[in-house]
C-alpha cells in the first residue's frame, strides 16, 4: 500500500494564477492511465478552492472519480469552474464520474462533516475504488 499526500493545482489559463498543469494531485491517478490493469480510483480534494486540475485531467475517463469539495462564489478563485453542473465530458466514458460539492461561505463544521461523510460511504460503496487519493487543503 502506497499513502500519497498530493496537491492540487489550478490550471486555467485565464485565472490570475496560472500553475502547471502537471500538478502533483494528478500524478497518483496518472500513474494509473498507463497500467494495463487499470484499477478504479477515486480522488477527493477537501479544499476552499476547486480541484479544477485534476477536473480537468480525468474529465473524459471513468477511471478516476474526482470528487471536490470547495467554496464556489462569484468572484472567489477560480470563479469559472467548480459547479455540480460539471460531471464529465458528455458522450465519453468519463460522463458522470465529476462531482463537485459548492460551498459557500459561512458552511458550518457539523453540516460540512454530514455531508462528508455520508458521501464518501456512498461513493465507496457505488464506485467501489481500488485506490482513494485524499487531498486535503494542500494550498
């Protein structure tokens, strides 16, 4: 068993802060693309801002389920990215394996822990993971 710590980094070109895309939250599920026996993964970003790196890594395979719970508000960076409206690209497998959890600010610890919870169980449950990749407030 491997525990990785990875960060997320946001890539979106027209945002004030442009990182490398190559961010080291990928590389955990990327390692994963070119093994011939591909194993589910399912990646979890608790972070005030979007995972939208990793979003936009594995938006078209159902291989990786990326899950990311952040503050989403006009204004708040990235501001173009993090809604539930986006859950994989359309007519690939990845369709539906995005889950984005929008938080606004002022959400409570216990009500922020509910929702934790009862996610994670039901998304282990469903997708059932060979791997869970845990990136929490790496920035």
């Amino acid at each position: 068993e491997r525990i990785l710590s990875p960060k997320s980094i946001p890539i979106h070109e027209e945002e004030e802060n442009n990182y490398d895309e190559n961010s080291n939250g990928r590389l955990p599920c990327k390692d994963n693309e070119d093994d011939a026996n591909k194993k589910r993964v399912l990646y979890m970003d608790l972070d005030i801002h979007h995972a939208d790196g990793v979003q936009s890594a594995f938006y078209n395979t159902d291989q990786v389920l990326t899950v990311s719970f952040h503050r989403h508000e006009a204004g708040f960076f990235p501001s173009k990215s993090g809604s539930v409206r986006e859950k994989g690209r359309h007519g690939t497998p990845g369709f539906g394996y995005n889950i984005n959890f929008p938080l606004f600010r002022g959400c409570e610890d216990l009500a922020f822990v509910a929702v934790f919870r009862y996610t994670l169980y039901q998304l282990v449950e469903v997708y059932d993971p060979h791997y869970v990749v845990l990136c929490v407030g790496a920035d």
